[in-house]
C-alpha cells in the first residue's frame, strides 16, 4: 500500500498520481473540501480510478459523558497550557523563523508575520492553516490554544456529538481512513471504545467487523494488480 503525507504543490502531485491513502491536517470541513476536491480532480485527470486516493484524517477528540463535563475538560485543559512555551509552538506551525517573544497574548497578529508559504516543504498544511487563523483575527493566545492540537482536526463532545462530527465529513466524501488519538489513555479508551465506535456502527460509517485478513482488504482497496497509477 502506498501512503502519503504532505500538502505542499509537489506533495499534492505525487499523492494525486501515487497513492492510495492521503494522511492530510484540514482542520475545517471547507477545507476537507477544498483539499480531496483538487487531489482526486488531478487523480481522475491522471486516469486513476474514482474515488482515490482515500482521505485520510487524524481526528483530535476531546470526550465527556455530558456537555457540561466536556466544557469542564476543555477549560481544565486550557488552564494547563504553558503559554509562554506555546508562543515557539505557534512560529513553529508557520514554518519556523518568526519571533513572537514580545507579542501580546490578547491581541491579533499583524500579517506581516505571515510566511511564504510557498517556500515551506515541510507541514505546508499546517503554515496554511494558521496563517488563515492570522487573517481572521485570532490573538495569539487563541492561536496558542489551536496549536495544541498542531493544526489537526480538533473536536470537543459528547461521544454523540463526535459521532455527528465525524458522519459529516463521512458523508461529505471527504473522510476515508480515521485515527483516534487516546486510546493509550483509559478514560479515552472507554469512551471511544464503549461510546463512539459502537455509535459509527449503527451509522454504518463503521463496520461491525474485519472485512478480511489485511488492512488493504479492510480499506477496500483492490489488489495491487488492480491498482491503476499513470506513469
């Protein structure tokens, strides 16, 4: 199997002619759009078959029983947030190079902070993302706080409400291949394993067991003699 991770021109290229799984950070569902739309565009005009290559997101889940638990969860978690620390997490998710050492926490960026993304190879996606935050507004300590999750697809809720988060991008043909992240931790393991995962089954969006022995099989995903790639 032939995976990919990268969103930068080139990037984008060789996932559209070569892979079969796309690893991609799209935050937001406009930009889950945007990005599979002009991937799998260019795979059809390579003649590479519909649908691939599959999309592929890390889904940052923050889990409560109720709404009140998971406000409680979030704001505990903020508290906890070195903000200092998180001013070099945020020059780092715009590609490296930007000082923000005297900046205000509360107040928006000035754009002239804003990188070149075309010259960034590595984590374009994430200069981009954040780069769009600076463009609306946010104060650094917003954008401190988005930086947790590194510009990954970040959801609070109910294992309901996480369960609508991810049928909506299922559904939207913009979500193929899901990782969840805190299985390692206890209390994330149960709530995903006991709550959401038995919710994606009965949506259909998860099926109920292994549809064969390897992980191209359960991707559905043809046999590499099926596989079609333009030269």
């Amino acid at each position: 199997m032939l995976f990919q991770a990268g969103q930068s021109d080139a990037g984008l290229e060789l996932g559209a002619r070569h892979a079969e799984v796309v690893f991609t950070s799209l935050p937001t569902l406009e930009i889950a759009h945007d990005f599979t739309s002009r991937i799998r565009a260019r795979a059809a005009a390579l003649g590479r078959p519909a649908g691939l290559p599959l999309i592929f997101n890390s889904f940052h889940a923050t889990f409560g029983a109720t709404e009140a638990e998971v406000r409680a969860t979030v704001r505990e978690r903020r508290e906890a947030i070195d903000y200092e620390q998180g001013r070099g997490l945020v020059a780092n998710m715009l590609g490296g190079g930007v000082d923000l050492g005297e900046a205000a926490l509360d107040a928006p960026l000035p754009e002239s902070v804003l990188p070149d993304v075309s010259s960034i190879n590595r984590r374009r996606g994430r200069a981009l993302v954040f780069s769009d935050h600076i463009r609306r507004g946010l104060t650094l300590r917003e954008l401190i706080v988005a930086a947790q999750d590194t510009g990954h697809w970040a959801v609070a809720g109910t294992p309901e409400q996480l369960a609508d988060a991810v049928e909506e991008r299922f559904r939207a043909g913009v979500l193929d291949v899901l990782s969840l992240n805190g299985l390692a931790d206890d209390t994330q393991h149960e709530f995903i394993v006991e709550g959401l995962l038995p919710i994606l089954r009965s949506r259909g969006i998860v099926k109920p067991d292994y549809l064969g022995p390897t992980l191209r099989e359960n991707l559905g995903l043809p046999s590499p003699r099926g596989v079609h790639s333009a030269a």
